[in-house]
C-alpha cells in the first residue's frame, strides 16, 4: 500500500492543474450554472451518514452553511447513521437525481463495498460522483497521557505475551478506524481486542475504557496540543508537519498499514453532467469562505477534486481496496 495515501505536494500540483483547466472554460461554467438554475430546488438535503455532534459532521456543516451564503439556497445537514453508513448512503441512491439530495461521505463508502457481502446499492453504479472535498494524511495512533504504552514497541511487545487483549476503539465495525488498526495488527503480527462503536469512541478512551483510538491525523491535533492523548505513530508515507516528532508506522518497520483519509460529495444515479459541474462549481465557490477554512482547519487539505477526475479516483481506490483489504479478513454482515 505504498502508494495507498496521496502526499500534500502531489495533491497541491493536481489542484493548480485542475484550477488552471477551470480558468481556461468558462463557456462551459456558464452552461453549467444555467443548467443549475433551471433546476434550482430551493431546500437542499445533504444526507451525512454518520451521527450528529462528530468530526465528519461538523465539516458538512460547514459546508452546508457556506453553500447557503453563496447560492442563497437552503442546505439541511440530514443525519442517517447505522450500518456504517450505508442506510444513509442507500437513501441517496434512491432519491432523484435533481441535486436537491446529495451525499456527504467518507472514504469508507468505498471500503463498504469490499466490507459487506450484501449491499443495497452498487457504490459505482448507484453514485454519481461529484467532488473529493478534502484529504488528510493518514490515521494517528493514540493513546492517553498516561498509558503505560510509551511506543508502538510496547503495544506489539504486549499484544505478543497477551494476545487479544489490548483494546482499541473505532467509530463502528467496517469505519476506516477499525479497518486501520486491523491493518495495523496484520502488518505487526499480533491480536488485538475491536471495539466499535455506533458513534465516537472518544469519551470511552479518554475514560480509560479502551487502550488506543485512530483519529485521521489532523483531527487528532487538538487532542494531543491540548495533552488529552499522546501520539505513538501515524500511518502515513513520511512524517507530518504539525507532529515532527511522532514516528511513521514505516520507519518503525511496520509496513502495509496506511490508510487514506478523505470527505466527498456524490449525487443520486444519473445526474446529467451539466447539473454535477454547476454543484461542483457551487462548491468551489463555496469553499473559498473564511468560515468554511476556518472549520479545516484541522481537517486536512482542501481538494476539490473536479468530476470527471473523482470518477477516475473513485475506480482506483475501490481496486485498492478490493487488494489490500479483503485479505483482513472484515465482514460487517
């Protein structure tokens, strides 16, 4: 999985590119906005398949308030947990395809489709993909303050003397948070104890009731500034800026246990084109506004990731996937 992460200077180059190549069509943002106006539903729902009061929806809700102040329309963040998301993905695959339901996601919609052996969609097929929002580098592994674990060494020393016992806690059975730190196991050669959970699993580890948690890393930031929970490693290709000082899983010689972290938009089926270009360009627009940036803050990278180049993402990914994480053995049946 070397190449499973996307580094900030390959992502900031494919950005300019894809800014240079909207800067060279305007004929065709024109066409996409009127096509957009045409339909111009007034209420629109943004499906968050995840429980309120998280990360992941604090960001929708960000992103529902900046499309607000820039089209002037009505965004409603709807919250449909359960099933790792995909009772709430399922109900955007079967709404109309007008741009008044649209999907807020993670990376994980993808890896439902390797997860479960019944799904009631087809994630290629029953999506339309409209943008990459952002991507952040990687997951953290994190511990609290005062943990006896001081190393990844000690965790795997640990786990090898008492296997299944160490316990980690994820955002539900099939989130990228428990299917890292089953990569993490794998690539370590030990057994360690899954908890999921319906939402967070934050109040548990910071209650000492679970031994370590993956955060995507710059979600993790603020907990370790503040000294809520200490860093061990990041499961990332090369050290991260903001944590000069945490260790990649790789240097540790633990290999093949990166995940990418990353927020999307899609649409129903069948969105005509000119439609998924105008909200893409919506977006975009939206993007730029001080409160948007400000909830990103410790989100990662701000993608915006054009259509037709999401729609090529979306094939390699869901292949990686298919690789590199059906031999973990994961089903969420």
């Amino acid at each position: 999985m070397a190449q499973f992460d996307r580094t900030f200077d390959s992502l900031g180059r494919q950005r300019r590119q894809w800014l240079k190549a909207l800067a060279l069509a305007p004929a065709s943002a024109i066409l996409s906005q009127a096509a957009r106006a045409q339909s111009s539903p007034q209420v629109v729902r943004l499906v968050v398949p995840f429980p309120g009061g998280n990360p992941v929806d604090g960001i929708a809700r960000a992103l529902a308030e900046a499309l607000r102040q820039t089209t002037s329309r009505t965004y409603v963040v709807d919250n449909r947990p359960g099933a790792s998301g995909v009772i709430g993905s399922g109900d955007v695959a079967r709404a109309r395809p007008d741009g008044a339901t649209l999907l807020f996601t993670t990376g994980g919609h993808l890896a439902n489709a390797v997860l479960h052996s019944k799904m009631p969609y087809d994630v290629t097929r029953d999506f339309t993909p409209i943008t990459q929002l952002q991507v952040s580098p990687g997951f953290v592994m994190m511990v609290r303050p005062d943990s006896r674990f001081k190393s990844v060494a000690d965790v795997i020393r640990e786990a090898k003397a008492r296997p299944g016992t160490i316990s980690y806690g994820s955002w539900g059975a099939g989130n990228p948070t428990h299917v890292v730190g089953a990569m993490f196991a794998r690539a370590a050669g030990i057994d360690l104890l899954h908890v999921p959970y319906k939402g967070s699993p934050l109040q548990d580890f910071l209650g000492g009731h679970v031994d370590i948690t993956w955060f995507s890393t710059l979600l993790s930031l603020p907990m370790i500034q503040e000294g809520k929970a200490r860093a061990l490693a990041v499961g990332y290709e090369q050290r991260v800026p903001e944590l000069p000082d945490v260790p990649t899983l790789a240097e540790l010689g633990i290999r093949n246990a990166e995940l990418s972290a990353w927020s999307a938009l899609y649409g129903p089926p069948g969105m005509p084109g000119a439609l998924v270009q105008a909200i893409y360009s919506e977006v975009v627009a939206a993007s730029r506004q001080p409160s948007y940036l400000a909830a990103m803050k410790y989100v990662g990278s701000v993608v915006n990731m054009p259509p037709a180049q999401f729609a090529r993402f979306n094939e390699e990914e869901l292949a990686r996937y298919r690789r590199d994480l059906t031999p973990l053995g994961i089903s969420v049946d």
